[in-house]
C-alpha cells in the first residue's frame, strides 16, 4: 500500500507549483480519494504531483494520474469536488517522524521532580518541536537526566500533557542561532530534550502539527520562487 495513515495532501502542478489542499479517504494498495472546493482546485486537471501527509511514512510525494473531478452530494456552503488519484512514481519522502522540526515562540510552565527536588510552574520558552522533544529555554538550571513535565498548545493544536527528560544543555553561545535577539538575555539555558511515556494520541496530534506546519513553510517558499 503506498500509504498507511494518511488524511492531508496538497496538490501540485507538473511544475511543482502550488494548486490546492486536499482531504485523503478510500486508500488503496495505489490509488486514493481526494476531496478538493471548486474555489480552490483545477478541475481540468489530470497530472499532478502530490504530496500526502502519511502519519507513519511522512511527507511522500508522488506523480499522480487524476481520473476527473466530480461533484460531490456533500452539504454544504463550499461546493466540493472528488477525484480518484493513482500514484505512478514516488518522487520523495521527506523525513519520518522526529525528524522534522518546526520553530514555534510558546510559553510553558515547567513541572517535575528533578535532582535539585520538586519544581512547579517554572517558566520556560518552547522554541522548535518535533515528534521526538523539543527545544526550550528558561533561567532555571536543570540537569541532564531531569524529567519536566508541561502542557504545550497552539492556535489550532488541543492543550497536551508532556513529559520531557532533558538530553544536551546549550551552551549560550549558541543561543542565537536559535531563538534570534532573545539570547541578549545572558541568564537563559537552553536545552534540548526527547519525550518520554507520550502517548500514542499526544504523538499522532504533535506530528499532525509539526507536519503541518513544515507543509505551510513549504508552501511559502515555493511561492517565493
């Protein structure tokens, strides 16, 4: 099956320009559904290269034969169109899984049992996340090996409960390449940490999101070019 777990993917022309989003359903051992608005999508179209969200598998883009464009008896304000899609020719995959990191600017409050006793609500700045950890700043001094616990949401991703043990501590030095002007603040730590107990749930929203994310950013520099 050319994919496992997929229910995003993005069209494309021939040309890799950017055409439309697109909802995956009925997939099969080559091919799958995609539901597209008229406002959005080529109705004329049938070539494409189209990069599928797959959960397990990560960003795979494939030359896709489209089988023509149907209306769909969905109700709805947005009229919505259907097309059968056959993957021809895998073209790429890009990164599975913790791989891919996205930059986010979110604050935290850090909680855990750590090596210097119990802490409770210290303030931290998450600044990239990946399916793995993440990378966070704050003025407390932790220890390699110290678990911190925090919630982590977003505009558009549900408060999660995290569990985080902290694997590298950044140097300052380094600070600025990653979180910009912030690192003027010689008081800050950075750290690096991996999730730990995450829940299969928490883990399937996370890299819904980092891939999302990663696929807006996509979209924006092929729009530069």
């Amino acid at each position: 099956m050319f994919l496992t777990e997929c229910k995003q993917a993005v069209i494309y022309t021939t040309e890799d320009l950017f055409l439309c989003d697109a909802a995956v359903s009925h997939i099969s051992e080559d091919s799958a559904t995609l539901t597209v608005t008229k406002s959005n999508a080529n109705l004329s179209l049938t070539e494409a290269h189209i990069t599928f969200f797959d959960s397990s598998k990560g960003l795979v883009t494939y030359s896709c034969e489209l089988s023509g464009f149907k209306k769909s008896k969905r109700v709805s304000s947005n009229e919505y169109y259907f097309t059968r899609c056959t993957a021809l020719e895998q073209l790429s995959v890009m990164q599975r899984r913790n791989d891919i990191k996205v930059p986010v600017n979110i604050s935290v409050g850090l909680s855990g049992r750590t090596q210097k006793g119990y802490l409770s609500n210290v303030p931290a700045t998450v600044w990239n996340i990946s399916a793995g950890g993440v990378f966070l700043t704050s003025h407390e001094s932790f220890t390699i090996g110290d678990v911190v616990e925090f919630r982590f949401s977003t505009s558009d991703l549900p408060s999660i409960a995290l569990q985080a043990e902290i694997l590298r501590i950044q140097e300052h030095r380094h600070l600025r390449k990653i979180i910009g002007s912030k690192a003027d603040d010689k008081e800050l730590i950075g750290y690096g940490c991996r999730f730990i107990r995450l829940p299969s749930r928490a883990e399937s929203q996370i890299r819904n999101f980092v891939f999302r994310q990663d696929l807006i950013h996509r979209r924006w520099i092929s729009s530069m070019e």
